[in-house]
C-alpha cells in the first residue's frame, strides 16, 4: 500500500498537482509508521525508518525525479515485487 501512495504522489506531480502529492506522501508515512509498529519488520526496521526520513524530505521538495527513484527503491524491499522489476 505504501508503493501504491508513491505512486498516486508520482502520478500527481506529474500533472503539477502538488496538493493531491502532498496527500499521497502523508498517507505513505501514516502506512509507513504502522509498518514500522509491527514487529515482524525486525531487522528491516532501520531502513524503514530510513526510508520515513525519505518521505519527509519527498513531502517537502515534491521532486517528481526523487519519488520515483525512492518508489523504485521501495519496491526493492519485497523479494517479489523485485524480482518482477528486474524480470526481463
């Protein structure tokens, strides 16, 4: 869902709205904070951490280039959904 959010924020930017964008990336760092909560995440809970800092710094600059390279980056947390990228 978190990769979904930075999508809707890419897709905003793209079409130079900001507003919609800014809404993405808070609805991104609510999952993200509710990820981090969960226990499971473990060892990976520094680079979530890492990555909400990120999300912040996105919020603020609203970088269309920076989104999608932190969205790429994301993806790269799930064995699957990289494995899909990286398919070819």
């Amino acid at each position: 869902m978190i990769s979904n959010e930075l999508n809707r924020a890419v897709n905003a930017l793209r079409t130079d709205h900001s507003a919609d964008a800014e809404k993405c990336f808070e609805r991104a760092m609510e999952l993200t904070d509710l990820t981090v909560a969960d226990t499971r995440w473990g060892n990976g809970l520094k680079e979530l951490l890492r990555f909400r800092e990120v999300l912040g710094e996105l919020f603020l600059s609203k970088d269309l280039r920076l989104t999608q390279l932190a969205l790429a980056t994301f993806l790269t947390f799930d064995i699957d959904a990289y494995n899909m990228l990286h398919d070819t």
